[in-house]
C-alpha cells in the first residue's frame, strides 16, 4: 500500500524511500533511476517491468 508520496518521498507498506521506486503487486524495487532525467523512456518500462500482461 502506497501510504503518502511528495517530491523526494514515497512511503510504501510503512517504509520509507527517498529515490524512485518501481511497486509490483508482490515486491517494491528500491533504487530505481531512470534512463533519462525526469522522463519516463520505453527502456525504462522495459528493465523495470519484464512481465507481459494478458490480454483481454
């Protein structure tokens, strides 16, 4: 459960994290950097989430 979030700050299941963050259903990945800055690449997405949804 995400419990607060703001600039510099993301609060997940009680623990606190002061750099991006990726929440699975199952885990939070710590220490995340994107590829470029402040913008969300496909690389990003890629390397971060492996998993292929289903479709409907």
């Amino acid at each position: 459960m995400i419990n607060s979030y703001r600039f510099g700050k993301i609060v997940v299941n009680g623990r606190n994290y002061s750099s991006d963050v990726i929440v699975f259903p199952d885990r939070i990945q710590g220490s995340w950097w994107r590829h470029k800055g402040h913008e969300l690449s496909l690389k990003d997405i890629t390397r971060g989430y492996p998993l292929r949804p289903s479709r409907c």
